[in-house]
C-alpha cells in the first residue's frame, strides 16, 4: 500500500512540475500560463462568410494533474446541449489552474 | 530497504509515462502512410484536437474535423475501433495494434457500420489505462 502511494506521489510530482494538465493541442494555441491559464480561441479556422446562429452549447472534459482525463469534448454533444441542429461555427475555451486541473471546452454556435 | 527498493521503479515508471507523453508523432517526412499510424501508435499525436491528457486513465470524446459550417447532424451513427497495446517505457511504440488503422478507411468503416451514405461529422473516443491499453474509436454521423 505505501509502496502505491509513493508511486502514485511520484508521478503526481512528475505531472505537476511537467504541468501535464495543461497540455493540450487545437488548430490555434494562444500563449499559455504556466501557472493559470483561460482563454478561448477558435476551433474551426474557416470563418469566412460564417454568419453565427443564435444557439450556443457546450460540452467539455476535464484532467486532474495529467493523470486522469474524462469527459465529452464533442462537437455533437455540444450542439445537443444546445438544441443546435445547424452547426455554424465553433470555438474552444480552455482553462489550467497550476497544472494541477484543467477544463477543455467545446463551444458550438449554430441554429 | 523497502523503500529503497521501490524508489527507483517507482520514479522509473513516473518518468516513462511522463515520457510518453512527450513523444513526438513519427510522421511526415520520416514514415508515410499507414507506417506512421504504426509508430506513432496511439495517434493522439495526429488528431487537430488534443483535450487535456491523463497518464493513468483517459476516456473522452473530441472533434477529428474542425470545418464544420453549415453541418446539419444526420440522425445515424458508425463506429470503428482500433486496439493498441502499446510499450510506453523504452520505445513508446504499440507491440499490437488491431482495427483498422488508416483513420481515412476507418471513417469509411465506420459509415459502413451505421449504414450512412453522407458523413456530415467525424468524432474521436479515446480510451486508455496507463497509456498501455489504448482503444480509439472513430464515430460518425450522417445521414
């Protein structure tokens, strides 16, 4: 038991000082905070002529010190959530609060 | 003693998983074609959206397309799945790899799967304990 512990302590140390809960990758990726971190930025990059629904819906999954992530970061759950049938465009918001959690964001606009 | 004794497997193994994650996809120039999907084994590393990562435990859903304009969700749903058992220490490379391993002929398994004839999304679900076992399941929806 103490033997898992230690285990599980180091990689927690590995994790945090590596900040594996704040690695992440999208198509733009803003300067991120070592320490804290809350932004949005786009997911699709082809905004062109997009003219934004008047429904918005989320779906995120979260990460505990890089060691455990779950969630639904999907498009089609997001637009569930928000009643979308029509998707018009789609952001991300990503939040890390000292690597330890952090928060990723599907964000659908659409009608 | 014991503590001794556990104190370098231990830091060993933290290590080797941080280093998993580390690992940089072995594609482009290097290996082409389904060789890349191969090495690079779990193909987190290819996938536009990456959420967050779990070293010990990961099961999340993510967008494999990012152009979605104007995309009206179908009402079916196909999955394809593909198994790895990868070696995250040494090579971080997957000893077994089971599925279709092309994503572009796993998208088209998967449509087949749920019997659609027009893809309007395409979706990821990752799956993996200890970056070990990992299943990647490709779902589509369409009409």
């Amino acid at each position: 038991m103490r033997a898992i512990t230690r285990y599980l302590a180091i990689l927690a140390c590995c994790s945090v000082t590596t900040a594996c809960a704040g690695i992440y990758g999208a198509p733009v990726v803003p300067p991120p905070g070592f320490l804290f971190s809350r932004f949005a930025a786009p997911l699709d990059i082809d905004a062109q002529d997009t003219k934004p629904g008047s429904k918005v819906g989320r779906s995120s999954s979260q990460s505990i010190l890089g060691l455990v992530a779950e969630g639904d970061a999907s498009i089609s759950a997001a637009a569930k959530q928000g009643g979308i049938s029509t998707i018009r465009h789609v952001d991300y918001e990503f939040e890390n609060y000292l690597g330890v959690f952090s928060r990723f964001t599907i964000v659908v606009y659409g009608d | 003693m014991n503590r001794k004794r556990w104190a370098l497997p231990s830091l060993l193994v933290g290590l080797g998983l941080c280093a998993g994650c580390f690992t940089p996809p072995l594609s482009g120039p290097l290996l082409a074609g389904p060789a890349a999907s191969t090495a690079t084994g779990p193909t987190r590393d290819q996938l536009p959206v990456r959420p967050s990562i779990g070293l010990l435990f990961e099961r999340y859903r993510a967008p494999v397309q990012t152009n979605v304009k104007d995309v009206t969700l179908g009402s079916k749903t196909g999955t394809a799945a593909v198994f790895h058992i990868r070696d995250p220490f040494l090579t971080g490379l997957p000893l077994v790899t089971l599925g279709n391993q092309d994503r572009d002929m796993a998208t088209v398994a998967a449509a087949r799967q749920g019997n659609i004839s027009q893809i309007d999304l395409v979706e990821v679900e990752r799956f993996s304990v200890l970056g070990v076992y990992i299943r990647e399941t490709i779902i589509v929806h369409g009409e």
